[in-house]
C-alpha cells in the first residue's frame, strides 16, 4: 500500500469515459446530468442514462456530441425515478453513435449496463453467445457483457443479481468498471472493478449512494467515500450498508475515506476555461505541495516515504523513471536532478514500450512511476512487470487511493488537487516539484550533496512560487505576442540541459490544443536536421535560462536569426543579449538552473493557451484527447 509523504490532504482529479450512479430518495435524473457535466472534462463521445422506476419500468436515453444534446433529448420526459447510471463514453470498439452509446440493455431489456474499460476477448464471447441465438444491436466490447449477464441468468439458472455477475467476470478478461441495473431489483445498483477506477459516495445513515468514476461527481452530495479495489463486487441499497465481495465470493469489509475536496476546485472561478484557471493556481498548489515538507526554518525537506524507505533508496543501484507524455517529460528532468544531486544512475523509459520487451531489472534497481491520474494503463502494466521481476516500486501521483498509488510500495502525493484541463499544466509543476524534493532530499541523505548546497537549494525551492506569481504577470504580453503566431503551421522548441525535455513539454502543449505541429529538440542537435525546416514561417520557441551553457544558447539563436527564423526566448531577469536578438523575449526571475524549469514552463504554457484561444479552439476539450488514458 502507498505510504505517502505527509500532508495528507484528499484531492481527486481523473480521465477519459465517466460513470456516474445513484440510489437513493432525491430524483436521480438531475443527479446523473451534473455528474457527467463534471466529468465532462475527460473527454467522450457520446453520453446517456438509465433510469429505474419503483415498479420497475426501465428508460433508456442515449445522445451523440455533448451532455448537452442529452439534457435536450430528456428535459420533456416524465422521469420519476431514485435509481439510475449515466456514462460519457469515448469511443473504442465502434464509432460514436445512439446505438453505441451507452447504458447497453441486454436482450430482455432485464439489465442495463454502463461500463468503462476494454474487453479484451468479447469477440470470442460475442460469437458463443450468437450461437446461442443472442443478437446484438451495437458493436461494442460492453454489450457482451449485459448480453452474458442475461445467459447466466436464463440459461445458468442463477438468480442472484450479484452471482451472475461473478460468474460473467469470471468469464472475461480486460478492464472495467461497471454499474448494472436489473428491472427484478428497484433500488440496487451492481457495481464492479478491474484496473479502471470506481467510488462510491456514502449518504448519511446509508439513506443513499452516489457512484462515480471519480470523486468529483459525488463531493456535491457527501464527502465520505469508499474506493473499490480490483476484482471487487458491490451491491448498494438505500438503507442498508454497503456490501461487497470479491469475484471469488470473499466477503470484504468496506473502508470508508473522508473527501477534503472542494466544490470550488471544480469551477472555473471566473476564468474562461479550466486550463487558464490551473495555470494561475500553480503558485498555490506548489505551496500546497511543499506545505509540511519543505521547512525553510530548518533549510530542509522532510519526506516520509524517505525516511520509512531509507535503506533501500539510499542504496539504489540505479532508478528507472516509467511515465507517459507530460509525465515523461518530468521524468526526464528528474533523471538530471536524480543523477546530479545523488550520483546514481536514471533511465527513463515510456511506459507503453517498456511493458512490452524484456527489460534487464536488477533486485536493487527502485522503479519510480509517475502519474497525473495514478491511473494510466501503461504505467500500471509496467509496475506490475518491474514488481514480478523484484524491484523496488515508488510512485508520484496526483490522486490518493489511485491504482498507481496502491500498487507502489511507497512514494509521493503531489496535491495539486483536480486538474480539469485536459492538457496538464500544474500536474507537470507538481511533479517537477515533488521530484526536486526528492533529488534533494536523498542526496543530502547520501552525503552526495553539501550541507551548504543543500540549505540553499531549499530556500530556493520554497519561493519558487512567488517567482511564478511574477511570471503570471506576463499574461498580457504573452497573449499579445501569441497573435502573431495564430496561423503558424509548425513550431520548433529548442532548449539545452534541464530545459530540453520542457521543450517538448512546450512543444506537447502547443500541439494538444492548438492542433499545430511541433516539436521539441536539444538546441545543439538543431544543426543535426532540424535546421533544414527553418524559414520565415517557421516560430522558433528557445528557452534559454541555464547560464553554464549561456554563451552557446546565443549561438543557437543566432543560426536561427541567419536563417529569418522567428525566435521566442525565454530568458532570466536581467539578460540582455539574448533579448536583443530574439524577436519576442519574456523575462523569468532568476532562480537555481535546476528550478528553472519550473518557472519557464508558465510562458510557455500561457503561449499554447492564448495561441488555441485565437484559433477558437476548445481549450479544455481538445479533439481525440481524453484526461489519462486507462485503456491502450
């Protein structure tokens, strides 16, 4: 189980498709509509409703595009019912559609199922059950499921809602989380999980339940929760505790967790789109972060994953950095601060690939998995790999109680609270920040680091975000100087140490929102390629704060100028030269090189926004994108 590092302060964020149930004595349908308006953010398709009536009537709306067509779709439409499951779905086995969408309804009509995941061998059971004279009205993964729910039922003979569930799950492999409705049982709803997250909100007295795929459909309603685990199946009642089993019928007692999460962390407060919102709230959310860790008194960093795991870490024979996109991108820089600040080797590797050869893992070797959502399909396959094979397993992730963060031995929490952009912005500062500690933290510990380096680098970190408040002053500017760039077909993001992997980082957020290609090198490898593409029309972003390499940053700048090129900089407070040449500069307080990109990633971040804001683009929402991604 995760033993995180103090500052235990509960905050949610999460991903792509959402569930949202509830039971209980308040009309469910409005219920079902916020819900999935808060989980809108994940990205999907389509979205629909289940709802069940006392006597058992079962209705069914499905709608294409927005939870807005479905509210349309259902706002003249008697729904009297306390019982109901909504999904937003993002779709992967057949396109987006009415017959798509979900709830599913099995054959009968007897069951209705929403689910989020991936099953892997439902073509196999699509073709058995078809032979047994079921049909099928869409083409997805989850109506084999409701399909073979009904079989068990009609053809098994078993009359228990939640054992013909167990014996459907017993059937499949992949991933889900599932809410199941059956016309026989007015007021239940069967819930189960397997690798894809799923909460379920407890009222007062147990009068009634909420059910999500994340917590922020529920913190409306009630701030007590309890997270499935895999291969767990619940049944919830209006007034009756909660019960829950395991697949192969263990009785599990559940572990209820309080929320401290706010509804005001899921509104826009005024901005005009989430993401502008939480590129304002990293000053914040990076005290949060630090708060009961960082302790500029004492010029120290006190992190109990460290001290509950010295051994171990202290005596690491290498670290192996698994993540995926923005995730990645910290990696790489925790790689520099891991390598420089306690002298043991790092890789950093994508999960996706990593998971699919045969890496070399030693019994000293600490796997550190970095997460936005603790949810990330690629990332959890990894672990479980490096964990087979003996490693040591640490996480950094957002979200407590999150797959990610039951699965490692230990690790960090980065409380930066829900992230509702798609593209991540104070995720990445977060983890930046998290990963600084640590280098720090195990490098003092090791002795690999002085006392005097050490005392200062912590005072440093610890204003950091008074340093981003001024960089946030700039936002004007920056989104003047971004409407000369509106129409550009191609960036090119240039940086050199620490700043290289926020190159790409810088070229990733661009793409994800502006849907302008870009991509991010090492400044030196520009003359190796890249130089080949530079003209007129093409901006070139350089971020050039690292003042060992200053002079050579200038020179990089200058090839570019020679080949009338558009150069973006940013640079430190008091720099002169390179804002001379550049065409657009934005000054960042000068800070440790490497805290530096902790800062530089805010222009960077507010460039992307402003630049898709003028195209009218869907900042929040970007096309094919979902907030983490849970299937592969």
């Amino acid at each position: 189980m995760f033993v995180f590092s103090e500052h235990v302060n509960l905050k949610k964020e999460r991903l792509m498709c959402g569930i949202v149930g509830y039971t209980g004595s308040r009309e469910a349908s409005p219920i079902l509509i916020g819900g999935l308006r808060r989980l809108e953010y994940r990205g999907y398709d389509s979205a629909g409703l289940a709802l069940l009536g006392e006597d058992g009537d079962m209705q069914v709306y499905k709608a294409v595009g927005k939870v807005a067509n479905l509210e349309d779709l259902i706002k003249d439409k008697n729904l009297s019912s306390g019982t109901g499951i909504a999904h937003t779905r993002w779709a992967t086995h057949g396109a987006p559609s009415t017959i798509n969408s979900h709830p599913h309804q099995s054959q009968s009509g007897r069951f209705a199922i929403v689910h989020n995941g991936i099953i892997e061998n439902y073509a196999v059971i699509r073709k058995r059950l078809m032979g047994m004279g079921y049909t099928f009205r869409s083409e997805t993964d989850t109506e084999v499921l409701v399909q073979l729910l009904e079989y068990m039922v009609t053809n098994r003979g078993i009359t228990d809602t939640v054992e013909a569930v167990r014996a459907t799950l017993k059937e499949v492999i992949g991933a889900y989380a599932i809410c199941i409705l059956d016309r026989t049982r007015p007021g239940e709803i069967i819930l189960a999980k397997q690798s894809s997250p799923l909460v379920v909100g407890v009222g007062e007295g147990n009068s009634e339940f909420f059910v999500g795929s994340d917590a922020s459909p529920i913190v409306e309603y009630t701030k007590e929760v309890i997270y499935l685990e895999d291969a767990q199946i619940a049944r919830i009642v209006p007034g009756q505790p909660i019960s829950i089993t395991t697949i192969e019928n263990r009785c599990v007692q559940p572990h209820v967790q309080h929320l401290e999460m706010s509804i005001g962390s899921l509104e826009k407060g005024g901005y005009d789109h989430f993401m502008l919102k939480e590129i304002f709230e990293q000053p914040q959310v990076l005290r949060d972060c630090m708060r009961g860790r960082v302790l500029p008194s004492r010029h120290s960093i006190v992190l109990s994953a460290l001290s509950s795991h010295s051994e171990v870490l202290t005596h690491a024979g290498r670290f192996i950095i698994i993540s995926c996109g923005t995730s990645w991108h910290a990696g790489l820089i925790g790689k520099q601060l891991i390598e420089n600040f306690c002298d043991t080797p790092v890789e950093v590797e994508y999960a996706s690939e990593f998971r699919y050869r045969n890496p070399v893992i030693r019994k000293d070797d600490v796997v550190i998995a970095i997460s936005q959502s603790g949810e990330t399909a690629d990332t959890l396959a990894a672990m479980q790999l490096a964990k087979e094979k003996g490693a040591f397993l640490f996480g950094i992730v957002n979200v407590i109680g999150s797959s990610i963060a039951r699965t490692a031995t230990t690790g960090i929490y980065t409380h930066v609270g829900p992230e509702v952009g798609v593209a991540s912005t104070k995720a990445f500062t977060g983890q930046l920040t998290v990963l600084s500690m640590f280098a720090l933290a195990l490098g003092h510990l090791k002795g690999t680091i002085t006392d005097g380096f050490y005392h200062e680098a912590v005072d440093e970190l610890y204003h950091i975000p008074d340093k981003m408040e001024k960089v946030l002053e700039e936002d004007a500017r920056i989104a003047d100087m971004a409407k000369q760039f509106t129409y550009a077909r191609n960036f090119l993001y240039l940086g050199r140490g620490y700043n290289y992997p926020l190159a790409m980082e810088g070229a990733l957020k661009l793409k994800e929102i502006s849907y302008i290609h870009a991509e991010g090198y090492p400044a030196a490898e520009m003359k190796h390629g890249p130089i080949a593409l530079i003209d007129a029309d093409m901006p070139v972003v350089f971020v050039a704060t690292q003042r060992h390499i200053y002079d050579k940053a200038i020179s990089n700048i200058q090839e570019v100028k020679s080949r009338k090129g558009k150069v973006y900089a940013i640079v430190f407070e008091g720099d002169e030269n390179v804002s001379k040449v550049a065409d657009f500069a934005i000054k960042v307080p000068v800070t440790s090189d490497f805290l530096s990109p902790i800062v530089s990633t805010v222009p960077l971040q507010l460039l992307a926004y402003h630049v898709a804001v003028n195209k009218g683009l869907n900042v929040d929402m970007p096309r094919n994108l979902a907030k983490s991604v849970t299937v592969e």
